[in-house]
C-alpha cells in the first residue's frame, strides 16, 4: 500500500472505532486485504489493525504524522498501544 491508501485506511479504521461505522463501503475488503499483507489473523480488532498502520508508519520514519492523526481523533499512543483519550469535561 503507498502513503495515501495507508493513511485513508487509518481514518477509516478511526472514524470506526469512535463512530460505529467506516468511510466508505468497501473498507471492509480494504482492511482484510492489510492485514493479511502485514500477517493480522482475520479477527483482529480495529486497535491491533491501527497498531500495525502505526508500526508501518514508524518503520517509514513517518511517527509524528501518524501520531499527530490520532490525536486529531482523540486517540492516543502509549508504548506502541493505541488507546481512547479521556474527555476532558
């Protein structure tokens, strides 16, 4: 995958996890497709998908812009694991 489907991927998988639902239709067949590339099982959840994007990410020297994605969405990463930020009321 090049930078920008990687990138739509991870929004998709974001707007997921906080929404309930993906971007677009075919996110689906999208992600089953990454992580059979990257070696995921079949039913590995939306965290473990975004944590290997990430992993990618770094690998690409990339690590402040993915980081800099999930904290736009209200996500943080710790120790490589990417967790839901607490509201601030």
């Amino acid at each position: 995958m090049n930078k920008l489907q990687l990138s739509s991927l991870a929004t998709s998988i974001i707007t997921e996890i906080k929404f309930g639902a993906p971007l677009a239709r075919n996110a689906k067949h999208v992600k089953r497709d990454y992580k059979r590339s990257v070696g995921l099982s079949a039913n590995a959840s939306n965290f473990q998908v975004l944590e290997a994007i990430g992993e990618t990410y770094d690998l690409n020297n990339l690590t402040e812009e993915f980081e800099a994605k999930l904290t736009r969405y209200g996500l943080v990463r710790i120790a490589g694991a990417v967790l839901i930020a607490p509201v601030e009321a």
